[in-house]
C-alpha cells in the first residue's frame, strides 16, 4: 500500500535522507520514495501507519508531519 506524508522544513538533499532514513526505520515500511519539491515522502507500507507513529519518528528533527 502506498502513504504519502508531507513534511514540513524539508529543503535539501541532507534534509530527504534523513527523513528518509528515520521513516524506513518504521516496522511496516518497505521503502521511501521523497520528494523534495512537493516536500513530501511516499511510503510503500504493509499497513497504514497512523499520524502518531509518523510524528514520532521524526522525534529529535526539525521535520515534522503536515496535516
């Protein structure tokens, strides 16, 4: 299944690779496609993965979850 996430404050390459690592380190997530442009990261997941467990992921960063 596919989720996009828009994060907030996601402005360079270092900024995506970041995120990018902390959202693979979800349990369900099998891969995370970002897109810095639409400040957004596409996970391909085995389940939906609730707002809660995003935002925690991004615990410690300047990057947030956009609602």
């Amino acid at each position: 299944m596919k989720q996009e996430v828009f994060i907030e404050n996601m402005a360079c390459n270092g900024c995506a690779a970041t995120v990018k690592e902390r959202l693979e380190g979800i349990p369900s997530v099998d891969r995370v496609l970002i897109d810095l442009e639409e400040q957004k990261a596409v996970l391909e997941t085995t389940e939906k993965i609730h707002d809660d467990v995003l935002k925690q992921s991004l615990e410690g960063t300047n990057y947030k979850v956009k609602h």
